[in-house]
C-alpha cells in the first residue's frame, strides 16, 4: 500500500528534532552554569541569563508548531501521544533552561570572593555534571522511544538527589561565620535548582514510556513513596 | 412487529411483540451479532468470515479504507447487499436471536426494524415533507391519526420539527441538504426501527450539518442501535462508543473509540488511523 501523509510526517520528524535539540540548549547552558559556579564568573552568569531567551524561543517556536499540527493534521495514535509528549519536553526544557538563569543569578549574591566551601562547590559541581548526563540520557531515550534507558534515569537521579542531601549537612555543620553561611544558603537555593533540573529530565523519561506504551505513570510518585 | 411472514415456531417476545406499535422508548432491544459472515459479488469474496456485536444503545462506527468492505457490511445487516445482481452473503446475522437470513423472515420487516440512512439524501422528490416522513408508516397501514403523531414523533426524534414544521406540505426536496438527510433520519425513525445504519450520512453535508447529524446521532443512540459507516476518522472518534477498523474484507481491530484513536493494538490500524495508508 502506498505511504501518505509524508510532509506531515517529515514535519513532525522535524518538530521532534527541535524540541530534542532544546535539550542540547539546555545542556549547554548548565555546562555554562556549573563553570560560573566553579569561578564565581559573574559575567558569564549574565550571559546564561540572557541566553535564556534562546531556550525560551525554542520553547515558544516548537510549542506554536505543534499547535499548529494538531489543529490542521488531527493526528491519532502514536502521532498524539508523540505530539503530546514533545509539549511536556519543551515545558520541561523551558523550566529547565530556567532552574540555570535561577542558579546564575544567585552567583552576584554570593560576591567575587565569597567565604566558599571547597568540597560544597565540588558537591554541586558533581551535582551539575550528573544532571547533564542524565539530560543526554533523557534526550536518547526519547530519540531511541527506549523505555529501559528511561526508566534507569530514576537511579541515575537517585545520585544527584545524595549530593543534594550532602549539601543540606555540609550546609548544616558550616560553622558559625555569619557570611559562611549566607553563603551556603545560597549555595543550597543553587544545589535545589539543579536537583529540580535532573527530576525535569526524569519527566522526559517518563514521556518515553508514555509514547511507547500509551500509559502514563509516574516512575516514582514523590507524594506515595512507598506504595 | 414480526419478522417471519409465516410464524411456525416460539417467536423471541423482544422482536416479535404482539402489539403492532413497539415502544419508540424500548431498551435491550436492537442487538445485532454477525457470525462468520461472508459476502460476494459474483465470485468475489468481499468480506471474509465476519463475527461482530452491535450493542443496543451505542454508536458503532465502522472505518477502513475504500473497498475493504464497510458498506457491504452494513447492507449484509438489513438485506440490502442481495439486491445487487450477483450478490450474496452466507454466514449468520441475527437481530435479538433472530436469524435475518432465515427463509421464513419478511424481508420488508427486517428494513423497517433496521432502517438506512446513505449517503446522498434521498427523499421522495415528489413528496411533501410530511408525506416523505410518514410515506413508510402509510405502507404499513397505519391509521391517520397515528400517522400524524409518529410523523411528528419522527421529526422531533430527528431534530427537525422546528424547522419544517410550518412548511409540512412543501417538497421535500425544497429543503438544504442537512435538512434532507435528517428528514430520511425521520423516515426512517419513523416506523420506529430498533437499529439505525448510516452509510457516509454526512459526506454530502457542510460542516454544521455535518455536526447537527452527529449530535442527533448522540441523542438517537440511547433508543436506536446506530451503526455509521465513516471515512471521516474525526467523525468517528466524535459519534461512536465503538470502532471497528477493517481491512481486506476482514476485522482488524474493534475496540473502544477512545482506546482505537489514541492507542490501537494493531500496527495496521496505527498505520491507517495516522494516515499512512488509505
């Protein structure tokens, strides 16, 4: 039987490749992120700050595409749930792309020689690197329609959620220097961010299972834990 | 209303009621089961072992591509399909138990208990409005009185009362082309059938009529059994609790509307509900 419907389809291969490619944004905007953590760079902050509206225009193009689709194609079946599961990736790369100009703009907080902690900005900096690798894994599952490697994102978050603990205790046990622990308050808002930002990559794993299987679930329901 | 012109055995008390005028508002009546169903033109076998229920109650759409044998389905189901010369069906179709296919049945019976809806409007064009509706009521016999109530019963029941009801006597053909279809809704509604099948009723309409037929669909369906034939996916999705895809003369998928439309279970059915094929 001959193939249809093959302009509507490249468009929609198309859309998938850019609500994907926003991951990419993303990934390079925390890997800008984590090295003004490093450096206290403040200038390049400013910059992630302002290339925001790179991420969010992606967001904003994809999403208005999309719209566009389902109201001229009304698309079915897998096509739909792909449709409606690339408008929960780029919500999720909109807030992820966020969570970084969040972080950044603490960095002017903390001052060009803050009272840092060494191994806390180690911490965060694992921390970072763990949730940029889970961005990539999020990005193959979803390319890959891989359920499996989706799934495994849970356990790969479970990491980043310990270093997120750890920087609660380091935060604790900073001493009593007024300015040491202004400055591992801020430090934790930062830590939360890119805690939230590896739970958004997570969401993306759990939109995989959803296209492949038509089901939605949670893979770890925060407000029943242990079921 | 009986279906066998000479009753020699127990009729079933749901088909063969012995008042002459069924209940319009009558439930758990107007269950319609194919077994094994084949149909023929000539030496072509166009549907192929056919086993499907239609449920009082519910909108059933049939969709598929052209040729894979819906409308021959549907007329296999009122007898329709061996006026054409050279057709036959074998297998079993049943209406509350009752083999459609026996050789005692009334044919004539079997089109008034499942009336037809196709896909041109076809009023009587020499008819008025009224006549037009009433014109399957006169044939039975029906007294004048009674004609008069269930011709406006029919129009009512097919939402067009309101519009034609100061114009009876014109032609039926005077009216648009959404009116019409919903007056062979009427005609058919009319001599109170318990199932309804509708062959691409709305191919010929605009989208507002198009739209008024599929709401008179929703509310027919809680008294008729309707089954729409519908090259129209969005039409389908819209109208029926149940779809059944078919392919090649056969059943691939039937299931749920909702279930078929956002998540079959057969690759076939992904392919043609997305377009890829069709």
């Amino acid at each position: 039987m001959p193939e249809t419907r093959s302009q509507y389809q490249d468009e929609l291969d198309q859309l998938e490749a850019s609500a994907l490619g926003g991951l990419d944004l993303v990934s390079a905007a925390l890997g800008r992120t984590l090295e003004a953590v490093e450096h206290q760079d403040v200038e390049l902050a400013q910059l992630v700050v302002a290339d925001d509206d790179r991420i969010d225009g992606r967001y904003l193009e994809v999403h208005q595409a999309l719209i566009t689709l389902l109201a001229t194609q009304s698309p079915v079946a897998t096509d739909l749930r792909l449709i409606s599961a690339m408008l929960h990736v780029l919500k999720n790369v909109e807030r992820m792309g966020d969570q970084c100009v969040n972080v950044c703009k603490l960095i002017p907080l903390s001052g060009n020689e803050p009272p840092s902690d060494q191994t806390m900005v180690e911490l965060i900096l694992r921390m970072g690197a763990q949730t940029k690798a889970l961005i990539g894994q999020a990005k193959r599952a979803f390319a890959d329609r891989d359920v499996e490697l989706a799934q495994n994102l849970v356990r790969e978050d479970d990491v980043v959620d310990d270093l997120n603990r750890e920087c609660f205790r380091l935060a604790l046990e900073i001493g009593d220097d007024a300015d040491r622990r202004e400055w591992a308050m801020t430090m934790l808002l930062a830590a939360r961010a890119i805690e939230r930002t590896a739970d958004n990559a997570v969401d993306i794993g759990e939109q995989v299972a959803f296209v492949v299987t038509g089901l939605f679930r949670e893979f770890e329901d925060a407000s029943h834990p242990n079921p | 209303m009986s279906l066998i012109t000479k009753r020699t055995q127990q009729p079933s008390p749901a088909v063969f009621a012995a008042s002459p005028r069924p209940q319009l508002l009558r439930r758990e009546v107007g269950n319609v089961a194919l077994e094994g169903l084949d149909a023929y033109y000539g030496a072509s076998r166009v549907l192929q072992g056919v086993s499907l229920g239609f449920v009082s109650g519910r909108a059933t759409a049939i969709i598929g591509p052209s040729g894979c044998g819906k409308s021959t389905l549907v007329r296999c189901i009122n007898r329709m399909h061996e006026e054409v010369p050279g057709a036959r069906a074998a297998g079993k179709v049943t209406l509350d138990g009752v083999d459609l296919y026996d050789p005692r049945i009334d044919i004539v019976a079997v089109r008034r208990s499942i009336g037809m809806v196709f896909q041109k409007p076809n009023p009587f064009p020499t008819m008025s409005v009224i006549d037009n509706v009433t014109a399957g009521l006169r044939l039975a016999g029906a007294d004048r009185g009674e004609i008069e109530d269930r011709g406006r019963e029919a129009l009512v029941g097919a939402g067009l009362w309101d519009e034609v009801k100061d114009r009876l006597s014109s032609p039926g053909t005077g009216l648009s082309g959404g009116q019409q279809q919903r007056l062979c809704i009427a005609r058919a509604l009319a001599v109170e059938p318990e199932v309804l099948l509708m062959d691409e009723p709305c191919s010929a309409l605009d989208p507002v009529a198009t739209l008024r037929i599929e709401e008179l669909i929703g509310e027919l369906k809680e008294r008729v059994t309707i089954v729409i034939v519908t090259h129209n996916m969005q039409q389908a999705a819209r109208v029926a609790d149940t779809t059944v895809f078919m392919l090649d003369g056969q059943l691939v998928e039937v299931g749920p509307t909702e279930k078929l439309f956002t998540n079959p279970d057969d690759e076939r059915t992904e392919q043609y509900v997305t377009g890829k094929f069709g």
